[in-house]
C-alpha cells in the first residue's frame, strides 16, 4: 500500500513545504485531486444525462411491451445500442474518486510514516521517549486500560492477551 500512497505523499509533502501550512496543503491537494478526476465525473455525468434522455422513451417501451417482459428487454437493449449508451458506464466513474479517497486517507491517518517518511520503530521510540502514555492519560485522550498503561511491548496484560504497543495502537505485523 505504501508504494500506492508515496506519490501522494510527496505531493502533499511539497505544497506544505512550499506554504508551511498542512491546512493550504491539503486545500491544493484536493484540488488537483479534483482536477485529475473532473473528466472522469464529466464522463459519469454525460452518461447520466443520456439515461435521462431515453427515460421518455423506455416509458414508451414499457407502456407498449409491459406486459411482455422478453420483448420488453429486447427492445431496450436495442435502443441502447441504437443510441450508443451503456447504462453502467455511468457506475465505474463513480468509484474511481473513492480510490484516492482511501489514498488520502491512509496518508491522514499516518503522517509521521509518509509524510515525515519515520518507520514504526523511530515512531515507538520517539512516543516512549516523550512518555507518550502518561501524556495522553493525563490530557483524556485514553484511559491506562486502553493504552496499555504500566507495561511494555509484548508483555501479557490484565487479561492474559498481548499488551498494545507504546502508542496504543497493536503492533504491526509486516
């Protein structure tokens, strides 16, 4: 997934190293997100309106052939291929923007990996060093049950399980 999200990153990485603010960078990643996408969703909404434009005519067909079910679907198919419309072109571009949701997601979720390119062990270090339990205890952000308060990575805690690593989060397993 990292080599999927990188480019991203990098991308990300650069508008908040030219502007110094991680809000404008991610306002101008979205829009060049939504530059790259604007033909994808023109597409998608070509093929709507097409759809519209036979419904007039499908109500026809339905009014004609209704209670023929064969002859009705029949004659739909050859109007969408008279007309040149696939009724699920319009579907596919509809799920390319999700794609780069869950990209920008995955860098959101984890900054300190792509976006200050740390590995999980400089990550645990630096929470172990600034006593990141404590601090988040402390500020309500958890509660020790939840963190895993008190011990340390691989430890059994109080109900036999494996004790969450220093940030809180389980251990990744690569």
């Amino acid at each position: 997934m990292g080599i999927f999200l990188m480019p991203f990153a990098l991308l990300l990485k650069f508008f908040y190293d030219f502007f110094q603010s991680y809000g404008i960078a991610l306002i101008l990643f979205a829009l060049i997100i939504k530059l790259v996408l604007f033909p994808f969703s023109l597409k998608g909404k070509r093929s709507m309106i097409q759809m519209n434009l036979l419904s007039g005519k499908m109500q026809q067909l339905q009014k004609q052939y209704g209670k023929d079910r064969e002859r009705y679907n029949l004659e739909v198919q050859k109007l969408y291929e008279k007309e040149k419309v696939n009724p699920m072109s319009g579907c596919l571009w509809s799920f390319i923007p999700i794609l780069f949701l869950m990209v920008l997601y995955g860098i959101i979720r984890e900054p300190l990996t792509y976006f200050m390119g740390l590995t999980m062990e400089q990550i645990q270090l630096i929470a172990q060093e600034l006593d990141w339990q404590t601090v988040a205890v402390s500020s309500g952000w958890g509660t020790p049950a939840a963190l895993g308060k008190g011990g340390h990575q691989g430890e059994a805690g109080p109900a036999g399980g494996r004790r969450e690593a220093h940030l809180g989060v389980p251990e990744r397993r690569l």
